[in-house]
C-alpha cells in the first residue's frame, strides 16, 4: 500500500514540549521506510497537490512518499502552516498594516485561523511588548460583556461588589482582539464606535471619563453589509471598523497547504500522546485534499486528532468514511424561506449590485424588471433601507446621475 512518509519527532515519555527529544528520521535501507515491506524502490522528485515531494517508486506499483522537510517552516509565521498564493498575499497584508495603529477587520469562515492572524498582526507591532487581549463578543451574555469590556465600579448592578478592570484596560498600549464583532447587541455598538473614534470610555457605574491607546482588531464570520441592511449592526461603525479589511481564505481554496497541515497537525497530536506516527496512505492524503472542509482548518486538526488517537501503529488511520456524512458548505440544515423573505433577498442583492440605483438603464427596476414606483413601493413593504445615510430620508441618485424624485427610508439606527 502506498504511503506519505513524515520526519516526525519520535517522543520517550517525559514532557512532550523538551527540545531534547529524539528525531525520527528516514535511515538506512531505503526498503525498510516501505509500509508493509513492499519491494525495494527507485526514488524519483514529483508534484503532489502543490507540495513538493519526493515519491520513491516500486516497479511502478506501489509508491512511498516523503515530503521534503524544505518546503514550509510551521513556526515560520505565528504557526500559520501553508506556502499557497492566497495565504502569501495574506501574510503580506499583515505585514503591511502591522507597522502602524489602524484598525484591522478580519473577515473569513469560522474555523480560518483569524485569532492567529490577528495575534500576528499584534506579535509584528511596536505593540509585541505589551498586552494582547482577546474579547469573544458571541461567548458572553449580552447583560455581561459591557462589563467585561469597559469594567465595572463597586455597586454598579447587583451583583457588583468590586470593581472590576474591563479587557479594555487591559489591552492599553496593547491590541485588542473582538472576535465575532457582529454578535455585539445594538446598544453596546454606539459605546464601541466612541471608543474607536475618541479613544476614550467610561467603566459602568462611573462618571469619570478614560482615555487608552489601543489598537482594535475585530473579527467576524458574518456579512456585516448585509446585517447593515436588517438594522442589525450601525453603519458608522462598521466604516470605523473597516479601516483594513483581510479577508481570510476558505481552506477549500488552498487544497495545496493541506498535506503541510496534516504534517504539522500529526506532529502536534503525536507529541501530546506520546505516539510514534510517520506515515499516511496516499489515497488517504488524496481523499484528504479533496474533502471541502466546511469547518475549515479546526475540523481538519480534529480530524487528525481523531486519526491518531485511533491509529494502532506508525501508520496514520483516518475514517475517510466519516467525511462523507458531515455537512458539505451551503447545506445546512435550516428552515425554509418564505417567499417575502426569497424576495427580499433578492432585491437587496440587485440593489447591492447597482449601488443602490433604482433607475436608468443600468438600474435596479431595469434588472428586476419593474418600474421605479414599484421597486420603490416594494422596498418599503419589506422595509429595505440603504446604508450608510445621514438621514432617515435619502434621495436615490437616478441612473443618469441627477436626483431622483422617490424618497425611501434610509439612513443611520440609533
């Protein structure tokens, strides 16, 4: 049976995390690195789903490959793991803004690895010396996390019997981390956008006015523009926010960092177990690539995990049979929509894709088919307002670039 052969350290008990640990390398008769004594080899340098690799070669039956130990440094970057063209031009944008105290958005499915981008961008500042903070908005009850971000005095609620120093404070001359800023309830937002532009706060229960430096990295897996349009975030503070925005790619779209993910994951879990792993079946790495991976790079380290908890021996076992049933993306198990809220999407979509112009040749009406005073009349019956206005009353701009004459609610949330 084919293999992928890894040079993994090979861990004798004692703590997993000492340097002194033996290696576990490829020696001697090339026939003994074959799984299951397969035949003596002729060793040959091919493509393997974008990583180089050396693939020795069995009368042109069975192959035993090796990565090349080369290719990619894990600890490189913050222990972000791949070499590809997408995650390159990502870790050239951190690169970029590091330097500097703007504020960054990160932007990307959950599982991505956002929190190890963001403590990059913090681990490249002028700030690495100081504190970095981390505040997962969706992890804590709405009555709490004011608390925990601008801290509380003595008897500010029930409850409050000292004061308590919020991440805020924490975080001065620092960065600060918001994971999962789109879950923050509407009222806190206002506090936060003041925060962004002064730099300045109260803690709950006090009157007395604090200033900080810190520098805010915020990160989200959901569509702040859209949330924007359901009054469910405040336009000027996604603006505030979304000074730098980085996108982070889908593990789907960087299949080439996979095997490098799998070496470095088995590496991990191997160490903690105290398990010898240094090989993977080729069709197992293969099935591996391919899969889309809907929970990105945390379901693959899972999966991994899983593998080596269940392997017997040096061999890397992994349930390929269990992929197959997990939830592909864009298929997830929710209720049907109505038609106002199919129709509703729809429009908003067109009107996104127009810039919010209703008429003219290259219009909204024109591409749904209406006329303005019906698109006009249909966006208010299911209450589509424009972002990003200054008023609840909003002229939109005609496609011949003069005013338009239609009014339609648009504008700022309180």
């Amino acid at each position: 049976m084919a293999s992928i052969s890894f040079a993994f350290p090979h861990v004798h008990g004692g703590d997993s995390r000492s340097t002194s640990d033996p290696v576990f390398k490829l020696k001697g008769n090339p026939s003994h690195w074959l799984v299951d004594n397969e035949p003596p080899i002729i060793k040959e340098t091919v493509s393997h789903s974008g990583t180089e690799i050396i693939a020795p070669r069995s009368n042109g039956v069975n192959e035993d490959l090796r990565l090349d130990e080369e290719i990619c440094n894990e600890a490189g970057f913050e222990g972000i793991v791949g070499q590809s063209a997408v995650l390159r031009q990502v870790l050239r944008l951190i690169e970029t803004v590091a330097t500097g105290d703007s504020t960054v958005l990160l932007l990307g499915e959950t599982g991505t690895g956002k929190e190890l981008i963001a403590r990059a961008i913090h681990n490249r500042s002028r700030r690495k010396e100081r504190n970095f903070v981390k505040l997962n908005c969706a992890a804590i009850p709405t009555g709490l996390l004011e608390s925990e971000l601008f801290g509380h005095e003595r008897g500010a609620f029930t409850g409050a019997i000292a004061q308590k120093v919020g991440r805020l404070e924490l975080a001065d001359r620092g960065s600060l981390f918001l994971d999962e800023i789109g879950d923050i309830p509407l009222e806190l937002q206002p506090k936060l956008l003041r925060l962004l532009q002064e730099r300045e706060f109260e803690r709950l229960g006090s009157t007395r006015t604090q200033r900080v430096d810190v520098r805010v990295v915020a990160a989200t897996h959901r569509d702040l523009e859209g949330m924007i349009v359901e009054k469910q975030f405040r336009s000027d503070l996604y603006y505030r926010l979304n000074v730098f925005p980085i996108s982070i790619p889908p593990l789907r779209e960087r299949p080439g960092d996979i095997p490098q993910l799998v070496r470095h994951f088995v590496q991990h879990a191997a160490r903690k177990m105290n398990k010898a792993i240094d090989a993977i079946p080729c069709e197992t790495m293969d099935a591996l690539t391919q899969y889309p991976w809907p929970g990105n790079i945390r379901e693959l380290e899972n999966v991994i995990e899983r593998a080596v908890i269940l392997s017997p021996g040096p061999v890397l076992r992994v349930p390929i049979q269990d992929l197959h049933t997990r939830i592909a993306p864009g298929h997830k198990h929710e209720r049907s929509q109505t038609l106002e809220e199919v129709e509703r999407k729809h429009i908003v979509t067109t009107l996104r894709e127009t810039r919010w112009v209703l008429s003219g040749p290259r219009g909204a009406a024109t591409r749904l088919g209406l006329n303005r005073a019906t698109l006009y009349f249909r966006m208010k019956k299911l209450g589509i307002v424009r972002p990003g206005t200054e008023s609840w009353n909003h002229e939109i701009t005609s496609g011949t670039g003069r005013a338009g004459q239609s009014k339609i609610l648009a504008g700022e949330m309180s």
